[in-house]
C-alpha cells in the first residue's frame, strides 16, 4: 500500500460502517452543565484560597463541590439530565445500508 492510499481523505467503502454511536448529546444538558459550572467555581475559589492560604474559604469551597454533584443529580432526577425520568429515550441509530 502506498502512502498516497492511506491518506486518502476519501474513507474507502465498508470501513467504520460498523461504529455507530449509542447517543447523540454527549450529556450536554442543563443539569450537567450547571454542575461543571458549580465544580469550576469551587476549584476556582478553592485554588485562590490555597493561594491566600483563607482556610475557611477553601473548606468552603470543598462544600461547594458537592453541593455541584447534588444539584446536577437533583436537576437529573426531575428530567433536566441525560437519563431523567422527563428524557425521551434517544432514537436507535438506523443502519448504513438502509
């Protein structure tokens, strides 16, 4: 096989006909975004308090990390995440030959 054949920007027939993927967000929902948000916050506050070495501010901030864990499964659980108990299940992928 030549160089030229295996950059080929075109993908040859049959190869990856067979990866197809089981989900179409990738978990970009408001319960998750709003925990990372939180989690990013107290990481944030938590690293400048260890900087300023404000121990009560960086315990803080420690609460603020599980606080984010609990309001993303809250939000989940009330149908605002991937797996709610509100989220339509995603529609099967279809295969490539149909």
């Amino acid at each position: 096989m030549s160089s030229s054949e295996s950059m080929s920007p075109v993908p040859s027939p049959g190869l990856g006909d067979d990866i197809v993927p089981d989900h179409d967000s990738h978990g970009s929902t408001p319960a998750a975004w709003t925990a990372v948000v939180i989690v990013t916050l107290a990481f944030t506050l938590g690293t400048l308090a260890i900087i300023l070495g404000n121990w009560p501010l960086f315990w803080i901030s420690v609460g603020l990390v599980v606080l984010g864990a609990i309001v993303g499964k809250v939000m989940q659980a009330v149908g605002l995440g991937k797996h709610g108990k509100a989220a339509k299940p995603a529609k099967p992928a279809k295969p490539a030959n149909q």
